[in-house]
C-alpha cells in the first residue's frame, strides 16, 4: 500500500497530527505499507522550511524513507527559495497536481 499525505494547513496541531500519521504508517509493523510521500503546498510549506523548529522531525522522515515534495508555486507565492527547505525535499511544480499524480499510482490520500 502507497499514502499520500496532504501538508496544507497553517494550524500547528494539524500540522503536527500530519507527521504523527507519517511516523505511524513508516513504524507500521503490518509490512503493508510500501510507501510514504507528504506533499507539502499553501500553508503547510512552513513546517518543511529551515526556519521550523521541528526540522529535526522532517528529516528523521526523509531518513527514514518518506518522500517529501514541496509545491513550487507556494515557494513562489510566499517569496521562499528551495535552499529555505529542509535538505531532500523535492520540489514539485504545483502541489495539487502532484497529490492527484500519486493518487492515479494508486497512493490513499489522508489529510488531516
């Protein structure tokens, strides 16, 4: 199994429920799910930025092997740079196309 994961809102506990659902579908002891993404668009761009406190928290993700993707036009829209996300982030060109992309692969979507 595939979930996509749907990092939008500016609301910390939200944002926060978001990771937590990640770190359980990675510590999953099913062996059912295959693969992890968080795609990270509008708001929600601020918790993969360098300037979050819990950047430690993302990357531990990515070590972990979930795929972070972050919409090119957030960046854009909110004046930030790639260099402003964490490290191994992939930038996407538009966030809601890459959720519907991974949906057609098959990937559950979930956003709390």
């Amino acid at each position: 199994m595939k979930t996509v994961v749907h990092l939008v809102s500016a609301d910390e506990a939200e944002q926060q429920t978001a990771l937590n659902i990640v770190r359980n579908l990675v510590e999953d002891e099913s062996g059912t799910i295959d693969q992890v993404a968080v795609v990270a668009q509008a708001d929600g761009i601020e918790r993969v930025t360098t300037e979050e406190d819990e950047g430690e928290e993302v990357e531990n993700l990515l070590a972990d092997g979930v795929e972070f993707k972050a919409c090119s036009n957030t960046l854009q829209m909110k004046g930030l740079e790639e260099s402003d996300l964490v490290g191994g982030i992939e930038t996407v060109p538009e966030g809601a196309v890459e959720v519907t992309r991974l949906q057609t692969e098959g990937y559950a979507y979930i956003r709390p």
